[in-house]
C-alpha cells in the first residue's frame, strides 16, 4: 500500500511497489541506463548489468564499489559469480503486462480454459499442466509424460486447478518459461537444496545435490518455508527502520529549532545594536570631546614647560653672546673689568636645571575619557554600595581564606625543569603547567607532578622558535600559546609541535616589528586568544585560527585575564593600578592598593571560578606577594609573601595559586578550614 511522502522524508521501506515508475527503475541499469542484461545483484541488493560491472571492474583494478549506496562494500569477485537477479525479468512481464490485465475477468476465464499443448505441435486442447516441466499437455501428451520414468515424480494439475492459482497470482509465470530454465542444462528449475541455498534442475540434484549432505525439495515447498523467513526478517528490520527514521526526525526538529534560534538571535543582535546606536554616537562624541580637552590641557601644561625651558635659554644665550664677545673683541681692560660679574652670572646659570612634568603627558589615560560611565559602572557594580551594611562591605574574618605553600618547582639552571627567570605560567585543563623560561629562551611542559614533559617548538621548525618567551596560555583544546620579542603570537598542540603563527596587525595595517611589543596573552571562556601589546597600547581579541576578530585601546597592558563574566582585567604597572573593563573597553573599577594601606605594584594577574581576582604585587627593593580581591575589587587576603622576585600568577583546576618566581614555579593551596595558621 503506497504512503503519502513529504519532501525531505527520508526513504521508507513503504515505497509503492506496484508503481509503475518503481517497476521501471527496477528493470533499469544505473550505469548504462538501459534494460538489464543478465542482472547480477551485489550484496547490497543493488543490480547491474553483469558487462557494465565487467567494465568497472576492469576500469578500478579488478574492484567494484556500489554507486547507489556508496556503502563501502568492495567487490572483487568475477561478476559471473554473483548472484542472478531473477525478480528483473518478474517486474518486466508485470510491467509489460499490465495492458493485458485490463481485459475483463470473462476473457480472462476463457483464456486459462482454451490454453493449448504446449508439449507437442498438433494445436490440441490442454488438459493439464506440468508445474515441474512449466508445460501445458493434452491427453496424448500426459500419457507420454507419465510413461517417463525421470518424469514421473513431477507434479501434474488439471487446468481447473491452474485455474484457481492464476486467481491467487494473476502474474504467474505461465509463458515466460526461458528464465525459469537452468542455465547449464537448460532444464526446468523444480528443485531448491536447502544445505546449499541453491536452486537447481534433475539433473542438478543428480550431478551436483546427490547424498546425505544435501536435502533438495520442491521450490513451492522451500518458498513457503523462505516466505515465511523472509517476511519475519522484514518485519524486524522494519523496527530498525523506524529507529532511523525517528532519529531522521529528531535531527530535522533539532535542524528547524536552530533556524528557530538562529533567526531569534538574529533579530534580537539588530534590535540591540539598533537600540545602542544613539548611545554609541553620542558616546562617541562625549569621548572624543573627552580627548580633545585632555589633549590640551596636556598641551598647555607641555607650552607653559617651554615657556620655562626657552626662557632659561635666553638667560644662557645672553651670558654667552657677551662672555665670548669680550673673548673674541675684548682686551686685558675689558676682560678684566667685565670679569666678575660674567663669572658670578654663569656661576649662578650653572645651577639651572631643566624640569620635565612628572607625569608623561604623551599618554591619555583611558579613565579619563570613560570617567562618567566608569563612574556609572562602578555605582551598578557595587549595587549601592553607600547603603550596604559595615558586615557586607568587610571580608569576614571567618571565611577569609588562609593559603599555604604546597610544593617549589625547579630550581636555577638549563637542564630540563630548571629555569631562569621565569616569566609567564599558565597550567591546562588536563594539569600540565607551561612556563616562559625567558632567560633559556625556551618554554617548558611539566606535568601534575612537576617533571618536565617537553619544550615548545618540540619540533624544531624555524617558524616555531621563540625567543625571550614573554607569556604563555592554554587553550581549550589543549594547545598552548606564546608570545616573545618578535611580532608574533605562536601555537603549538599538546605534544608541543608548532602549529601556527600570526601577528596581531589587521589586513589593511603593516607593522613593524619595532613597533610591536607583545607583553602578554590570554585565552576567554570563549576560547578566544586575547594579546596585550604594550608599544601600540592595544588588547587584539583573535579565534583559535588567528583570525582577528577586534582591536581593543588600552593603556599598557603588561598582564592580561578575563574572568566568568566576559570582564577583562588589565595590569599596568606604568599606572600602578589594575583596571577591570568590559570586553568593550569600558572601564568599571579600578585597583590600586592592598590591605589597608598598601600602595599596589601590580605584575601578573588571574581570575577564578568565583570572580575573584588574584595580584602580584613586585615593590623594587620593598614588599613582593600575591593579593586576592572579590569581583567588586575588595581587598580580601594574601596568598603568600615568601618571593624573591615574582612575575606571573595562574589558577590550577584544583584553585591552587600557582606563581612563576625568578627561577622556580611556587604553589600555594588554601588551608582546610580549623587548621592552624602561622
């Protein structure tokens, strides 16, 4: 029975079989396009022409693959020896014979009942049929049939008994008995051998299926058997057909909902950025109105030292136009009588010193361009801070977390695991820490235990080598990142073979790479590489491929992290402070001390699960640690202070700190509550 089918439906096992197109492409070669020649099927159940997978064969050396099903199945075998597809020449007598089948049931009555022999030539009126001999006979012929002793065993039916099987299977073969004899013989196929699977003529029972090993029975017999195997077979691969086609369903639901989401993001991406526009252009001129101002009051404080500057100029240029006019004119008089008081004057010249601003005006601190809106962001970021409690804005003492020194790694030298001066650290997903071991000029691999695992550039191709590795960081993937001295940012994959470089410049930019200095690297929750670069002072924002996907202004930033919100935390120690800004470079708090009075020297920094921030703080010749902050900049603890010169700070999946210090890795771990501290 024929099922309605929709476009896209995946192929179903219900396809009408009696259709007319369905009987056509049975009875039609897919390679030559033409009716079948001696049909072979392959064990996929597709057929072909036994010449035109000759032809393949001979084409791929010997090979034939299936292009219907493309299921991978090769064939080697001789196309003789493949199994005959008796079903074609079926669906060709159906096909041809359905315009017979519209004649009415009282011609087709006459029709069975003035069949003629068809065993000899005199015309007679048969009376039966030879189901074995596929023969219609008349009397005279029966008599002959019977007298034949190999004969005697074949079935025999009158032709009221043909009759009533025509009813049951109007195409039953009664003309067509060419395809029904045995290829070798040339005899009537009657037999079947169920040991071998085989159909066969008398004389293939005796000659081929003779003895205890075979059991040979009528086709009619074995078919009934077949019938009912075959009929189960289907019905139980009709189960697994379902499966695919409910998984078909599932994944066309899963198709049509992430069009559903796509379009959703679509439409709210536009709305939004439609919604912002305004904002933005009228940002865009308060920042640039921001710029200009700070651009002249920088300016004017840069005239008034000029003014200064050419003022004592003037002063000196006076002393030395008559200092060397008495030289050069002058006598014993004149250089006598105006000696005093030229001595006294560039004696007094001699003690000017030129004074340059403290602050270098050449730069324009991104605070002061954004400062209504970092105000504005820091007020929604601290959720009216004015009006919190004593108890909300202090850390309590009972959940401070107190840390401990878990384990020192490597010590001075360049043998591996040995370091010196360690720069940036970052530790994988998997546990491996990586390090920046600046002064070997080299970045090492070192497993959860501290052993060394390998070097990057582990395959020493000329792209890959690093020189005076600044910073490291992992993707999530398992690859690592660096950066050096030279303009490039480098990956390499988890055995630590250079995978691939790129520069942070755009399509339309050249930089020079004395222009560049690449300070520091990070990797987002987004697995997007994000590169400081301190001398064009600018974060790049780069997908794992290298790709630049945005260039973010920033005042030096020497140190780089992201935490769970997308914020972005910069160090920059030219301005002593860490600032924490949106991933659109809007600025919403800033950190420039620690404990109570502490003024902050920040170096390395890093963000954890919670949002909480963690600070190297490096005073040249006075106080080194690491400091940890809650995700509002609120001072919280120190993680240790025992350093000698650290640089760089990383969280393991464990929560350890883990902090690059000159010339070893250290590893801190928070005590377990009720320990005793020191």
């Amino acid at each position: 029975m024929a099922t309605d089918q929709h476009d896209g439906d995946p192929a179903s096992p219900e396809t009408d079989i009696h259709s007319v197109q369905f009987m056509e492409e049975f009875t039609t070669c897919p390679i030559c396009e033409r009716e079948y020649e001696d049909p072979r099927m392959l064990p996929c159940l597709h057929t072909y022409c036994r010449n035109c997978i000759g032809k393949k064969q001979k084409q791929n050396g010997g090979s034939f693959t299936c292009d219907l099903c493309k299921d991978g199945a090769i064939v080697k075998v001789s196309a003789v020896n493949l199994a005959i597809n008796t079903m074609v020449a079926k669906m060709k007598s159906m096909l041809t014979g359905d315009q017979a089948e519209s004649s009415t049931e009282s011609e087709s009555d006459a029709s069975l009942t003035e069949k003629t022999c068809t065993s000899c030539e005199k015309g007679n009126v048969a009376t039966c049929r030879c189901q074995d001999c596929r023969e219609f006979m008349c009397k005279a012929c029966k008599r002959a049939h019977n007298n034949v002793k190999i004969l005697r065993d074949h079935t025999v039916v009158s032709m009221e008994q043909w009759q009533k099987m025509k009813e049951k299977d109007p195409h039953l073969d009664d003309t067509n008995t060419v395809n029904k004899l045995c290829l070798e013989h040339k005899e009537p196929i009657s037999l079947f051998c169920e040991i071998c699977s085989q159909l066969a003529c008398s004389d293939c029972v005796v000659l081929y299926h003779k003895g205890e090993k075979h059991r040979c029975v009528t086709i009619e017999e074995a078919a009934a058997a077949r019938k009912q195997e075959l009929e189960a077979a289907i019905r139980k691969t009709q189960q697994t057909a379902a499966k695919f086609r409910g998984a078909w369903e599932i994944l066309e639901k899963t198709r049509n909902e992430l069009k559903g989401s796509g379009e959703q993001l679509r439409t709210e991406i536009k709305e939004a950025i439609k919604s912002e526009k305004d904002d933005l252009e009228d940002r865009e001129q308060r920042y640039i109105g921001n710029v200009d101002a700070v651009v002249k009051k920088n300016d004017d404080k840069i005239e008034e030292n000029i003014d200064k500057i050419e003022m004592a100029l003037e002063k000196l240029a006076t002393a030395f136009e008559l200092g060397e006019s008495v030289l050069d004119f002058g006598d014993e008089y004149h250089l006598l009588s105006l000696d005093l008081a030229l001595r006294s004057r560039l004696a007094d010249l001699q003690k000017l010193q030129p004074r340059l601003p403290s602050e270098d005006l050449s730069i324009i601190d991104i605070s002061e361009i954004t400062g209504d809106d970092a105000a504005d962001a820091t007020d929604e970021t601290d959720g009216g801070k004015s009006e919190s409690t004593e108890s909300e804005q202090d850390v309590s003492e009972d959940t401070t977390p107190v840390w401990e020194l878990a384990s020192t790694i490597g010590a001075q030298g360049s043998k591996e695991g040995e370091f010196d001066w360690c720069r940036g650290v970052s530790v994988s997903l998997d546990g491996h820490t990586i390090v920046a071991d600046w002064g070997n000029d080299r970045v090492q691999v070192l497993d959860k235990d501290g052993k060394f695992v390998c070097l990057l550039n582990s395959d020493k191709k000329p792209a890959g080598k690093l020189s005076m590795p600044q910073d490291v960081a992992c993707l999530a993937d398992g690859r690592f990142v660096a950066v050096d001295k030279s303009k490039f940012v480098r990956i390499y994959d988890p055995q630590g073979r250079f995978y691939l470089r790129f520069d942070t410049s755009s399509k339309d930019e050249e930089i020079k790479m004395l222009d560049v200095e690449l300070a520091c690297v990070t990797v987002d929750r987004r697995n997007r590489i994000l590169v400081g670069d301190c001398k064009r002072n600018v974060i790049t924002f780069h997908y794992a491929d290298g790709t630049l996907l945005k260039t973010l202004p920033v005042v030096g930033p020497s140190h780089l992290a992201t935490d769970l919100r997308d914020r972005i935390v910069v160090s920059c120690p030219r301005k002593q402070k860490i600032r924490i800004m949106t991933k659109e470079g809007k600025l919403l708090l800033a950190i420039d001390s620690y404990g109570e009075t502490g003024k902050l020297k920040p170096s390395g920094v890093c963000c954890d699960a919670e949002n909480n921030i963690y600070v190297v703080h490096k005073e040249r010749g006075g106080e080194k640690g690491v400091h940890m902050y809650n995700d509002r900049g609120q001072y919280v603890a120190s993680v240790g202070s025992s350093f000698r010169e650290p640089f760089d700070v990383c969280l393991s999946a464990e929560g350890h700190v883990v902090v690059s210090d000159e010339d070893a890795i250290k590893v801190f771990r928070k005590k377990p509550k009720g320990s005793p501290s020191e």
